[in-house]
C-alpha cells in the first residue's frame, strides 16, 4: 500500500548519508581507458538557498545541506577529478520552487545553472507546471509574459539556459519532440576520442500531474519504448557509451541498504526491466530518493547503474564511466552519493558549522552574491506578516491539519459564490507552516504551501458527480491520491489489504444526495482534471476568482489567531492485514 500525499522533506536513510563504498562494475580493459566523469542531480525544484533545516545523516547525526553556492563548488571539485566531464539532471530543475527563485519564474536556477555549467536537463513534471510557451522561454529566454506574473523582474534580458533541455518523449502536434531527444559529448581527439550519448526524457504520466491545459497539444510516449527506439540511432553515431536521465524513479521502501537493490520498486523499476542492454547508466529523479543501484544484481542482462541524488541540490552522485576507445565500450563504472553539507542557520539565527566527519564545501562566491541579489529581492515580500496560527501546520498523513486549513481558507473566498464544499489536492501543498512563537506566518510561508499561482474555480456538481470525484481518489489499486476536505464535509473510507474503498460523504452531517447540487471549489490543476480528477472536469455554472495563496493571506488575516484544523474530517477503516 502506498498513499500518496503532499511531497514532505525526507530523511536520508542511515546508510546514504555517509559517503560509502563504490558502487562498481568492472571488467578488464583491452585498452588504455578513458575516464568521463558524470556529476547526476536531480529535482533541484529552485533551492537557490540553503535549506533553514537540517536533514538526516546517519544515526542521530544531523546535517545542513544544500544551496545553489554550495552546489556549484561540490559539482566543480567532482567534476575536476578528471579532464573530461559532464553535468546532468534528471528533471524538476524548476517551479515547486522556494519565493526566491520561483516569485521570478525560476529565472534565477536557470542563470545558476548556466554559471554551473550544466549541460543537459531532462524535462520533469514540473518543468509543465507553467505550460508549454512558459517552458520553451525558460529555454529560449526572452520576456513575454505567459503567466500571472511579470517575467525579467530582476534581469531585464533574460537570456534563457545555456544548457539543452531534453525531451525524447514528448512529441508536439507536428510529431517533432518538443526538444531534442538527446545530446552527444566528445572527448579527445584521434584513436583516443570517445562518445557518450544522453538520452533525457519525462515520465509519461506527466500530463495528469500538471495543469492539463499546460500540455495541451503534447504527447508523452512510454519511457521504455522511446529509449530503446533511439538505441540503433544513436550507436550509428558512433557512441561510447550510453547514459539515460529520466525524470521516474525508484522507491527502496524499507531498505537498509539505500546504496544496493534490495526492495526496489515503483515504476522505473518497469521501465529498466525493459531497457536495451547497452544503455549503461541511468540517472533517474522524481521519487525523491537516494540511491546507487547496481542493476546487473538484479538482472545479470543489464549492467547499468541506476542513481538517484535526494531533492534540492542537497546530495549529487559522482559517477565515472571508464571507456575503451578501441572497442567503443564501458569497460567499468562507480558512482557514490555525497551530501553537499553546507553552513548552516538555525531557528534563531545562528551558523551551524558543517560536521567534520564529512565532506564540507565552500560557497562559491559569485552564485552566492547572484542568488543574494534574487534572495534580496523576495526578501520584503517575504518577511511580510499576513497572520496568526495556533500552531503548526503540517502536511503529512492520510487526513492532515494543514490540508484543511488551505481548504477551509478556499471554501471562505468562494462562498460569496455558493461554495458549499473545498477539495483540495495534496501534491498542491509543497511545504509545512511552522509559525514564530507568537503564531505569526509569514508571505514567505504560505507562497512556499503553494507556489504554483493556481486560481480557485467554483463549479457545480450533482451528489452522484461528486461521489464519482472521491471515488478517483482510489482509481489505482493500493494507491490512493487523499483529497483535502472543508469544514463541515466529512469521507468514510476503507482501507483492506492495502485496496481503499469510499464508503461514504457527509456535508453538515447530512449524507450525499445523487440527485442533489452542489457548489465545490477546487484550484485551476484540479478543475481541468490534473493529478488524474478528470471528473473535476464536468460541472456547470463555472465561477473563476482569486488566486489560491490570495485565498489563504486574506483567512490568515481575518482574526486574531486562526485556529489550526483538527483532523477529524476522514475517517479510516482498517480491515483485515
């Protein structure tokens, strides 16, 4: 059983945060080889600064880690271990970003990025979030306006990413990819010039996890099919090697070993078990979880290595693929996870020097003074008071206290409408609210709740449409996407060997009548059948009003202190183990 809620801040596993053993596969050289060095990031999501918490190391050891400066002199010192390299993420580079970077459109990761010199992104999910002319310009740079924001705020000429994005399985109307389907490096010259390909592609589920109307028009094609289609072409360009950045990835639930195989699954794991062999690495993100897998244990058939580097330029793998120019192969590889610890600023301010037991990192000066000149920027308008709480609000659980409080905050900005019931989706809430001591919230921290610039949409839904919209929420066996509900509307549901059933809804204690209408608020992801609510997608006398984060600064601000929600609206059955 997995339920999937709103993204939380994960702990690295004991074994990942130490930097352990490589990981290697190798077999005896018939040449002198040449060694790529291959730094692999993956969902950066805009964290240009150092995270204010610290994150897991191992036992009860607790490190800070991250931030754009920081990266950048962590990605220089692996990336000098050897005369030829590469940089390469596996996507979600952008948006779901904190107020620094996404309050400018994420335009500042794509200048720390260009001075990091990355060279290749894989589109993710989230690189749709803005839609499709928004994501070209982050390419292509420029200042025409595409959202609700204004562009080139702080830079007046945007100039866009000087590295490629990728895109082998997104095809526009006219059947091209959206971007290129891979990029070629080469390296040396002579009989000693080698070749590594990077195919970069998304998950193909993307377009039911971001605004449907962001990828109107866009195909994605099956992860597997895609890569290996692209095999025969890449090998007549006479490649070395082959490397995959894909934004899917793998969940090692319950593993001790975060570095190994063991209890791997989620949906790349279908994906490498359908490879062409000669990929030989595979660099992979999404899931949010550390990890070096050396996939010939698992089949013996396909020798590649499978990495993943944690969330928010806080961990990159250093990988090196060691290649014989004579018979155009990999003839070994490692690749290692590294913590990219960083200083650190607790609650009150304070530095908090890096641990000396493991790898600590200077800030590299001139994308610490870039990101301060962004960070200065938001600073006003973050620091900005909008309300009280009672306490904190957190995103975790089946039923969580801050998923009611953005619901409850939409319902009360809609019901000049009729709004009777707010449903909101759990992958839109990106952050915890940890208030001040005296329970004040900051602008800050609700834009980081809900950075997408979503608007809110009152429809109106019979009791049977409704029912059918809580009933998607278990449309996957054992994977249930949780809804967040408004005050005075409750769910029963059941949960029997990992299979979830809805079993009832209340609104005001009164059962849902089929026949009946109702007035429901949703954002705009949700109201166009994102993250898979297609039934959101029906209704009638269509309202749309004010922005989601508007909603909540104008609940925060009515009253003393804003009650944080119980979590009694969801009630669980358990059944049989």
């Amino acid at each position: 059983m997995r339920i999937v809620l709103a993204l939380t801040t994960a702990l690295f596993a004991s074994a990942c945060a130490t930097v352990p053993a490589q990981v290697a596969t190798d077999t005896p050289p018939t040449a002198t080889p040449v060694t790529v060095r291959i730094v692999g990031l993956n969902d950066f999501h805009g964290n240009l600064e150092p995270p204010t918490r610290p994150v897991q190391a191992s036992g009860d050891t607790r490190l800070y880690a991250g931030g754009a400066a920081y990266l950048a002199s962590a990605v220089a010192q692996y990336r000098a271990q050897n005369p030829y390299s590469l940089v390469i993420s596996a996507g979600d580079l952008i948006s779901a970003s904190p107020l620094s970077s996404s309050l400018f459109l994420d335009e500042p990761t794509i200048g720390v990025f260009n001075r990091m010199a990355l060279d290749f992104n894989a589109v993710g999910n989230h690189e749709f979030d803005r839609g499709r002319e928004e994501l070209l310009r982050m390419q292509n740079g420029g200042c025409e306006q595409h959202t609700l924001r204004k562009p080139c705020q702080v830079e007046p000429d945007f100039g866009g990413a000087d590295f490629a994005f990728l895109a082998a399985n997104v095809s526009t109307e006219s059947g091209e990819t959206l971007f290129p389907a891979y990029g070629i490096r080469r390296f040396g010259s002579g009989a000693d010039e080698v070749a590594v390909a990077v195919i970069g592609l998304t998950l193909e589920d993307t377009p039911s996890v971001v605004t449907p109307d962001g990828v109107r028009g866009l195909d994605f094609a099956d992860e597997a099919e895609t890569i290996n289609a692209l095999i025969p072409e890449i090998k007549a360009e006479g490649v070395d090697a082959i490397v995959v950045s894909i934004h899917q990835g793998l969940s090692p639930e319950g593993q001790d070993d975060s570095f190994g195989c063991t209890a791997i699954s989620g949906p790349l794991r279908e994906i490498l078990d359908r490879l062409d062999p000669a990929v030989d690495l595979v660099i992979s993100g999404h899931t949010h979880r550390p990890y070096v897998c050396d996939y010939s244990t698992v089949d013996p058939a396909r020798p590649m290595l499978v990495t993943s580097a944690y969330y928010g330029g806080t961990m990159l793998t250093d990988i090196a693929l060691r290649i014989d120019p004579v018979a155009n192969r990999v003839i070994g590889k490692t690749a290692r996870n590294v913590i990219v610890q960083s200083v650190g600023t607790d609650r009150d301010g304070n530095a908090v020097e890096p641990n000396p037991d493991y790898p600590r990192f200077v800030a590299d000066p001139d994308i610490a003074t870039y990101v301060a000149r962004y960070a200065d920027a938001a600073r006003e308008a973050s620091l900005r008071p909008v309300g009280r709480i009672s306490g904190p609000a957190r995103k975790d659980g089946v039923e969580n206290a801050l998923g009611n409080l953005v619901a409850d905050a939409q319902l009360a900005a809609t019901r000049d409408v009729g709004a009777q019931i707010a449903l909101m989706n759990a992958g839109g809430i990106r952050a915890d609210i940890e208030p001040a001591e005296d329970g004040t919230v900051t602008f800050g921290q609700i834009y980081a709740v809900q950075p997408f610039g979503n608007t809110l949409v009152t429809k109106s839904f019979t009791g049977a449409q409704l029912i059918a919209i809580l009933q998607q929420q278990f449309a996957d066996p054992g994977y249930a996407k949780m809804l967040s509900v408004s005050q005075g509307f409750e769910m029963r549901i059941e949960e029997r060997d990992g299979a979830w059933k809805l079993l009832g809804a209340r609104l005001n204690g009164q059962p849902i009548d089929p026949a009946a209408v109702y007035r429901v608020t949703m954002n705009s992801f949700l109201a166009s059948g994102g993250d898979g609510f297609t039934g959101f997608e029906a209704g009638s006398d269509v309202v749309t009003g004010q922005t989601d984060l508007e909603a909540m600064e104008a609940f925060l601000s009515a009253g003393e202190v804003r009650q944080v929600p119980a979590t009694n609206r969801v009630t669980v059955l358990r059944g049989a183990q």
